[in-house]
C-alpha cells in the first residue's frame, strides 16, 4: 500500500513539474512568437550596394531593400501576404524599421550580413520595380493613345502636384456619342462639389485625391492626363472612351 502510494505522489509531482516547465515553454515559444520592433542602420549598407557611393541621406533608395526584405526572409510572414510583420523607412536615421518577429528578425540579421545575397536580391528587386513601372507606362499610354487621336491633341499624364483647386467646365463622352456638360468645383485638397446622382440640378460633396497619373473621385480612378493648354483630361479606366473633358471656369485663374 505504502509502495502504490508512493507511485502515485511521484505520478503527480512529475505531473505538476512538467506542466510547470510545460507551461513556461509555451510561454516563451509564445512570447517569441509576437512581432516586436527594431531598427537596422542600412545608410552604408544601400551606399556599397548602390550606384552612388556618395549619396546623401534624400537619395537613398530603401524601397528595393525593403522588397528585397519582404521576399528573401519568409515571405509568408509579411503583412502583403497577410502576415503581422511590418517594415517601415527612418530617412532621417538612414535606417529602417521592422515589427516581426524573433525568427524574422534572426533571418534579417543574416540576410543583411551576407552582402553578397543582398546585393544580388536589391539588383532583383530594383529589375522587378523596372519592368512594373516599364508595364504600367506602357498599359497607360495604350489608355491615352485612342483618346489623344480622338481629341487631335497630345496628352501628358499629370504630376502628383497638379493645381485642381477651383471650378472645371467639365464634358462627359456618353457611348451615344452624345456630351453631357456639368461643373466640378474642387475646394480644398480633399473635397470637390459634383453633381447629385439623383439630381443633377444639385451638388454632393465627395472625397478626392491626386497622384502622379490619376486622379481618384469618391472612390472612383481616372488615369489623368493634361493637353498643351492644360486642359484636364480624366479617362476611367473601365470605359475609356467615357473620358471627359475639363477646363477651367471663366472666373478661374
């Protein structure tokens, strides 16, 4: 009886031992497991890797590092490919930032440490963003082509910093071949006035904004493009031949 009783205070005490130790690995494997933040310093790092040895801290080029990052240390941890990693710019430190965790972030000491793989994955990625933006002028211009030879004049995609601010004359292209006229007033560098879906008589007030290229009106994307005279020109890009066609208002700079 004493023997059995025995047994069994060891059975429990091992039980309880190894749950403690059980739950404090867990713990730590947990605790390992959540995304913290860290800064590397990559200033020297992009300059040996660069075409410019002598770039200053505005010239820097962290995008390709960053994709080199994303796609050379386990890529499925990544926010793109719906991970909880992060990774972030510090222009001012000449550093980047990363929310990952333990492993990951073991994984990008070793990869910015061989600067031989970092080089050869920065010239990749530098080659992808190449033939992405190569794409994307090309998909553009096929937009601007037919409209351009439509309206007889040359078309200039806009810059990010386009003047939109005031009241544009605007003619929508119908697919009846018919000119529908209407104004738009852009009041501040968020809101612009358009007329009401229900009404046309009236105006709503909607959300806008401008890139290089585009403009985006509640939601909906044109690819804007501007002539010689600078008269704005918003193609959407499911109809293009739905374009319109704006000008200033006469009381408009």
């Amino acid at each position: 009886m004493l023997f059995a009783c025995l047994c069994v205070a060891g059975f429990l005490a091992g039980n309880r031992v190894g749950f403690r130790e059980g739950y404090a690995s867990g713990q730590a494997k947990r605790q390992a497991e959540d995304p913290y933040p860290k800064v590397y310093e990559v200033g020297d790092l992009l300059r040996s890797t660069g075409k410019d040895a002598d770039a200053t801290t505005d010239q820097l080029e962290y995008d390709s590092l960053m994709a080199a990052i994303e796609t050379s240390v386990f890529p499925g941890e990544w926010e793109a490919l719906g991970g909880d990693c992060c990774i972030g710019v510090f222009p001012q430190l000449e550093a980047i930032y990363v929310n990952a965790t333990s492993g990951v972030h073991d994984g990008i000491g070793t990869f910015l440490d061989d600067l031989s793989s970092v080089r050869l994955a920065v010239a990749e990625a530098q080659a992808e963003r190449r033939d992405m933006r190569r794409r994307q002028e090309e998909w553009v211009n096929s937009m601007l082509q037919p409209v351009s030879e439509k309206l007889g004049e040359d078309l200039v995609p806009i810059d990010a910093d386009f003047d939109l601010l005031g009241i544009w004359d605007v003619q929508r292209n119908l697919s009846d071949g018919s000119v529908e006229s209407s104004q738009w007033n852009f009041i501040d560098a968020d809101t612009v006035e358009v007329p009401a879906p229900e009404d046309a008589n009236k105006t709503t007030s909607v959300w806008y904004f401008v890139a290089a290229g585009s403009v985006v009106v509640s939601g909906k994307p044109y690819i804007a493009a501007k002539t010689k005279r600078d008269t704005l020109v918003l193609i959407p890009s499911n109809q293009p031949l739905a374009f319109m066609v704006a000008r200033r208002g006469d009381d408009e700079p």
